[in-house]
C-alpha cells in the first residue's frame, strides 16, 4: 500500500508541478460556466439559466460529463504512455514494485486531479443556491455520478495508455471508447429506431442519469466500479504481458 500512495503523490504533483493541469482546469471551469448559465445560439439549444428561472443544476452535471469526455483522456493519456516513450517504464518495474501497484498508483493520482477540478465546480451550485432554492438530492446524486464517471473516464484512458507509447494515440483511443459508451444509448434514437435496452445497460450516461436524480441504485453504482476495476485491471494485464514479448 505504501508503495501505491507514494505513487499517487508522485503523479498528482506532476500533474500541479507544471502549467498544463491549471490550463486545463481553468478552461474546464470557464466552458462550464458558459454552457451553464448562457444560451449560445446555434450551439447549445437551451434557455438562458436567468431567463429560465429555475433553480436546477441538470445542466450543470450534463456538461460536466461532456467535458469530462475530452478533458480526463488529454489527462490520463500521459500515465504510462510517457513512461514508456521516455524508457522509465522499465526502470521503474525493476524497482520493488509489481506492475499492479504501478497502475493502481498511478490511477489514484488522477484522481486526485479530478477531485480537485470537480472540487472547484462547488462555485455554481452554491452560487444557484443563493438565487434560488435547489433540491439537494440530485446535487449530491449529480456530484456522486460526476465522481464515478470521471472515474471511469479515467480508468479508460489509463487503459488506453497502457497499449500505446503514443499519448496522442492513446488519446485518440480513450476519447472513442469513452464517448461511444457514454452516448451509446442514443443511438437509436439518431437512427430513427426505438431504445433498445441492451444500449441502456452498457451506457455511461444512463446509468449517470440515474444517479443524478438523487436515488442511488446500487446497480448502477456496480456499473461504474466493474468498468474501473476492469479497465485498471486489463492495464496492469497488459503492463505484465509486456514481459513475455
């Protein structure tokens, strides 16, 4: 465990010890407040949030997760895909570690990056909470669910950066699998057929949905963790199949 943490911090403060995390934080926050409070025509279909006049924070969580699908890929590309462009990958297996404490490590490390940003969106809600009168249920469920697909997105693209040396690659990699999941179960609908029930199980976004009613089904909670512990595991996988090659 000691040797997971240390790790952790190692990556976290990467991610702080140059400006690329604070660019990317502080373009996730400005995005989102647009997106939330203001109407862009020809771009976002909805009404502006003043105009609404309505205490609701649903469109806040949605383009939390859109963003999400672009942003925690650029972030987690760089986890083992540099490691192994620059050659520490092997130096760093050669110490005591086994290849599951280097993935889990990492991992938690980029978590600790998405705590923060989602940490930092607190702003809005508070901000809808002084105008109007919210109901705190799907503000917890939303911020559960932001977790837990951030999570997963994360998960993704550190599975993504396990198989290539490549960070645009592995970028391009996780983007795919993590917006294809995520809008699977509307497809459908984009073909003019009716929801099947098969998308419905394997999207990201329904079971978000879910979550951010404020009713925590822990079905969909087991979703979430089954895509992390499979997609952690499959990296660590494919780190130890590096050895028989």
């Amino acid at each position: 465990m000691r040797n997971v943490l240390t790790i952790a911090r190692r990556e976290f403060f990467a991610y702080f010890g140059s400006p690329v995390a604070y660019i990317a934080i502080a373009v996730f926050l400005v995005l989102l407040g647009v997106t939330f409070f203001f109407k862009i025509p020809f771009l976002l279909p909805k009404d502006d949030f003043f105009e609404a006049k309505e205490a609701t924070l649903r469109p806040l969580f949605e383009w939390m997760v859109f963003l999400f699908t672009i942003i925690l890929p650029a972030i987690s590309m760089r986890l083992l895909a540099e490691e192994r462009k620059m050659g520490t990958l092997e130096l760093l297996l050669t110490l005591p570690l086994t290849e599951t404490e280097v993935v889990v490590g990492k991992f938690l490390g980029a978590l600790g990056f998405l705590g923060v940003a989602t940490a930092l969106t607190l702003a809005y809600p508070i901000l809808v909470t002084v105008l109007g009168n919210p109901d705190p249920g799907p503000i917890v469920g939303g911020y559960f669910g932001v977790l837990l697909i951030g999570a997963a997105y994360l998960a993704v693209g550190l599975l993504a950066s396990a198989w290539t040396g490549s960070q645009i690659t592995a970028f391009l990699v996780a983007i795919v699998i993590c917006a294809a999941f995520t809008f699977v179960d509307r497809l459908p609908e984009a073909l003019g057929l009716r929801a099947f029930e098969a998308t419905n199980l394997m999207s990201f976004n329904a079971h978000f949905r879910s979550i951010a009613r404020g009713v925590i089904d822990t079905r969909d909670v087991v979703f979430f963790l089954s895509v992390i512990v499979g997609a952690v595991a499959l990296a660590s996988h494919s780190l130890e199949s590096r050895k028989w090659k």
